[in-house]
C-alpha cells in the first residue's frame, strides 16, 4: 500500500516537472519570436559599443528592405 502511494506521488512530481520544463521552452520561444517580430536584437543591447553592432545594423536595414 505504502510503495504504491509513494510511486504515484513520485508519477505525479514527474509530471509536474515535465510540464514545467515544457513550459518555460515554450515561453522562451515565444519571448524569441515576439521580440524577432519587433526588430529587436537577440541580445537585447543597445549596440552602443557592441562589438556585433555593424551585423546587428545591417540585419535591421534589410529587415526594411
């Protein structure tokens, strides 16, 4: 009775972790593609003094092409 219950509980925490997991790779793409969708940089700088700047600036004017 005992081992049972105590394997259903350790079924269920699994499930609960998977879904979690899940979750927050789901969230990051989709953080990704809406922030893609606006313009922005992967990095989420500035480009003030980043040294990607130029290949950050080139994507955004072909973006507009």
């Amino acid at each position: 009775m005992f081992f049972s219950l105590l394997s259903a509980a350790g079924t269920v925490v699994t499930v609960v972790i998977a879904v979690a997991a899940v979750g927050i790779v789901a969230a990051t793409l989709i953080f990704h593609f809406i922030r893609k969708k606006q313009g922005k940089t992967g990095c989420g700088c500035g480009c003030s003094g980043c040294s990607g700047c130029s290949s950050h600036r080139e994507r955004k004017e072909k973006a507009k092409k």
